[in-house]
C-alpha cells in the first residue's frame, strides 16, 4: 500500500432509499481515522427527506454529490495519496471508478458487494440508479457526469465476489463484456497476485444476519468470512484505494470498522 491515507465521507444523498446513511458515514469515518490516525473530512449535508424514486430524478438531484465524490478520487490520487471514500450508496461509482481509471488505466476493480449494479436503463426493472453505476462507469450507458473522451472501465479488468443477487438481463451482460466472477473468496489472493486494485465494498456483501441491508440476499459471507478475504487481499496485491457503501447502522460501527481495517 502506497502513500497517505485519505480519508472522506460523503454526507450528500446519492440514490440510498434508507434514512440513516449520513448517520452511519459519520460514525465509521470517526472510527475509522481514530483506529488509524488520520482526520476524516465530511462532504455534504445529510438529506432532510428520503427518497424514492426513478434513476434520472436521483441522477439529475444528485448530480453535484457525484461529481463531488470522482473528484475527491481525483484529487487524492493526483496527490499521490490513497483514498478511502465512504459513501451512503454505490452510485457515486458513476464517477469513482472513472477517476481510478484516469490515473491507474491498468487498476483492477475488485467489486464487494452483493449485486452486480450491472443493469443500464434498458434493463434495470428497480428503476434504481445505485443498480446502474458500474454498467455506467464501464461505459454500457452514458450518465452525462464523465466527460465523453474521458477513459471507462474495461469490464475484463473487474473481479466481482460475494455478488448473488443479478438480473437475468445482467447475466448477459456480464457474460458477454467479460466480467470476472468468482465464486469463492479463497481465490481472490491468486487472481489479484501482484495487480494494483481499488476495491469496491458493498456491506450487503455480508449476510443480512449480521447487518440489515435495504436490498437483502441471503447466503452472504460473515463479518470475520470478509475480514479474512480482505486481509489476503491486502497482503497480495498493491491496494490504491476503496470506497466503502451502504453502511446505515452505527451501532455496528466497531464491528464493522474491525473488518474493513485491512483495507486501510
């Protein structure tokens, strides 16, 4: 692991359709820079309503606190720093992963997390923009907030994990652009041997017994199952960064920031 930690939280409402999201992100940036020393800084303001509704209202409504969180990626890694990003949902991926990209084109994306958010607005039936973002920052769709000669994921280049709940229309698509999906976490060290890796981690990655989620699927991994794959994760490959999605419940703040500490 390279360079400085820096540590962001983004309050500002992206798509979530839970209340809570700011109070969670508060609370694990807390934990997160007093376990490793650095101070956290918040971005935004938490939402006074929640929200539910179709992908452009979040997309257009959102528009700022996207941008906002690829260029906290930008601005960390120009510097030569390693960000750790927590946000409310994974729609800032939309611009993230593209900021990972413009500086590290041979970065791999380890996608954590339940979903695939492989959808695009042909397919998705949830109308979800949280289930579009990495199609969109793979450059299946354009979302209008990554400017056109700017560099996509490659697809191929996208180690998913932990992802069991996928839409049929997803399968093909991931089939077809040659996603990476393993089934088994105790193959992630070898697939990543060696390869700079941003991670992307969705606590829905856990089984909804440890940690309620707004989209649950059963058969997640445990909290110590995720602890032992990051750390062999960490220990094999150069980690550049990560964003950590969809943590609403601060009374799990200790146990979770337990478990993603590997990744810092």
């Amino acid at each position: 692991m390279d360079g400085a930690l820096n540590l962001v939280g983004m309050l500002c409402r992206s798509s979530e359709r839970v209340s809570g999201a700011a109070r969670g992100t508060l609370a694990l940036v807390e934990a997160l820079g007093e376990r490793h020393g650095v101070e956290g800084r918040l971005i935004g303001s938490p939402p006074a309503d929640v929200a539910i509704q179709d992908w452009p209202d979040d997309l257009r409504e959102s528009r700022g606190c996207l941008l906002e969180a690829g260029g906290q990626i930008d601005d960390a890694l120009a510097a030569g720093n390693r960000p750790v990003l927590v946000i409310p949902d994974c729609s800032p991926s939309l611009t993230t992963l593209p900021a990972v990209v413009r500086h590290r084109p041979d970065a791999t994306v380890l996608w954590l997390d339940a979903h695939a958010d492989f959808n695009t607005p042909e397919t998705t039936a949830s109308k979800y923009l949280g289930g579009m973002c990495l199609a969109a920052a793979c450059g299946l769709w354009d979302s209008g907030l990554v400017d056109d000669d700017a560099p996509r994921v490659d697809p191929a280049r996208v180690v998913m994990c932990g992802v069991r709940d996928i839409d049929g229309p997803e399968v093909v698509l991931l089939e077809t652009k040659g996603v990476v999906r393993l089934s088994r976490p105790g193959l992630l060290a070898d697939a990543l041997d060696g390869a700079e890796v941003f991670v992307h981690l969705d606590l829905d990655v856990l089984d909804p017994s440890i940690m309620a989620s707004p989209f649950p699927a059963p058969g997640g991994l445990s909290d110590g199952g995720l602890h032992t794959l990051l750390t062999e994760v960490a220990a094999s490959c150069n980690l550049i960064g990560c964003e950590i999605a969809g943590f609403h419940d601060p009374s799990l703040t200790e146990l979770i920031a337990t478990v993603v500490d590997p990744l810092l």
